[in-house]
C-alpha cells in the first residue's frame, strides 16, 4: 500500500479548486451502488519463448443465461500481452472499472486474431482459435461483490494447457484454460462531512503515514477503498480555512466490509 507524508499531502491537498470538488460529486453520485474491480492477467508458464494474445473486450454477467445479460466492461486495455512476461507472482491490469454490486455470475475475455506463439526454435507462430470461442471464453465466477468494496479478479492463464501443436504440421492452435481467484482488496471506510459547501480532504493515517485520501463530494460524502484490515485516525481538513480540522480515532477497517464512520462537523477556526 502506498503511503504518503501526512503534513504534505494536506498542503497538497488543500489546493482543490471548485471544478474539482464538482467532477469529485459527479463521480461519487456516478459510484454509488457499485463496487470496483480490477482484472489482472497473469500466467502458468510453458515451454516457450514467448506467448501473445490479443486481448480485445471484457464482458461480465450477473444473469442466469450464457446468451443474454452480457455487459462490456469500460476502460479495458486492449493490446497484445506476452504471457510468459507475467510469471512468479507477476500480473498485469486489464481493466479497473465501477461495476454493479450483486452476483457476478460470469466474465468474458474475447480476443483479436493477433495471437503468437514463438517456440524454442525462435519461429514464430499465429495460433489458431477454435470457432466455438469467437464470442469469448467464457469464466464462472458466481461470487457476490458488495457496494462500496474494491476486488481483483484474478485471470490465472496456463499456457501449457492452453497452447497446443496441431499435428506435425507446424501449426498451433489456442485453447484457453484459465483459472479465476476473485478476492476483496482490502475494506472500505465511508461517512459524511459538515458543512457540505465546499469540499474537504479526508485522510486515513497509521502513525505518521497516509494510507488513502480522498475529497468530499455532494452532501459531504466520501469513500476509501482497498484499505487492509486495521485500526486507523480519519483526518478531515476543509478547504475553507475558516474551519477548523477535525478526526476520528480508532476506525476500524475489515476485509471485504464497509465501515461507516461517524459524521463529523467541522468547527468554527475564526
């Protein structure tokens, strides 16, 4: 978790104008009811000196059917991604969007028709994609994501079960076989801000570091996220320097649940 000087970001901070605290309320009323996901690739290596797929468009499902329901996910990183780059604990993200909190049934990662193998010869290869896989390969995940919490999902890709040579004819063909870990990063803390007029920075704190900030937005309110599991001090400071800065001691924070803080009015400074 990155962590941030307590005394400079609160100058930093400070500088919020009115344009800020306007785009802040409009995403926060935008975020309200979802949850936040990350996908990230990573991979089981194979016997070869580098795989490429072509990553194209990420579907995710909260229905019943394989056929209908389906919702493209925004904001993906399309392009082609070596796989036996992101081996050892290595990943990378593919998309981190707001989706709606509920079941999350299934996600779907289609692909390009830009996919390699490059085998220990050093030739290099496009595979071939079954045709039962032009609309995507499909992944259950049937897991519940709560309002307000941040998730990865997890894509952990096998190549050596996924590449396959056809015949002795030098072709290859790419069959994937993915395994999804979908897991709650961290929990959240939320709460409200008085008086609403202009925006506040709010700050969680362990000892001297900062570990999220955020600023207000409409009615006050405000959301950290992918907060591990501890005790923390909620420093809020107004941008309104006739207000006085206030905090809360001893919040909380669970994995995978939302802390609701106590509201906090700030004082008359003058």
């Amino acid at each position: 978790m990155r962590k941030t000087n307590f005394v400079n970001l609160t100058k930093g901070l400070l500088f919020a104008s009115t344009l800020s605290f306007c785009f802040t309320a409009c995403s926060k009323n935008d975020k309200e009811g979802k949850s936040q996901i990350q996908i990230a690739l990573t991979d089981d290596p194979g016997d070869y000196k580098a795989v490429y797929i072509d990553v194209q468009e990420i579907n995710v499902n909260y229905s019943d059917s394989d056929d209908n329901g389906w919702q493209s996910l925004p904001g993906v990183k399309k392009g082609i991604y070596n796989l036996l780059t992101l081996v050892n604990d290595k990943d990378t993200v593919l998309a981190d969007a707001a989706i709606a909190s509920g079941t999350l049934k299934e996600i779907r990662l289609v692909l390009g028709d830009d996919n390699w193998v490059v085998t220990n010869s050093g030739d290099s290869i496009r595979m071939q994609t079954p045709s039962g896989q032009s609309s995507g390969i499909k992944l259950k995940i049937n897991m519940p994501v709560s309002e307000g919490i941040l998730y990865k999902l997890l894509l952990d890709f096998d190549v050596a079960k996924s590449v396959h040579e056809a015949g002795t004819a030098g072709k290859y063909v790419l069959n994937p076989v993915i395994r999804t870990i979908l897991e709650a990063q961290g929990g959240s803390v939320k709460g409200v801000v008085l008086p609403a007029v202009v925006p506040s920075a709010v700050m969680l704190i362990n000892g001297t570091d900062t570990v999220a900030s955020t600023y207000t937005g409409a009615g006050g309110a405000y959301l950290l996220k992918g907060i591990d599991a501890g005790t923390y001090s909620l420093h809020v400071v107004s941008t309104d320097s006739t207000l006085a800065p206030a905090a809360i001691e001893g919040v909380s924070v669970t994995t995978g649940q939302v802390t609701v803080a106590d509201t906090i009015t700030l004082p008359d400074a003058r």
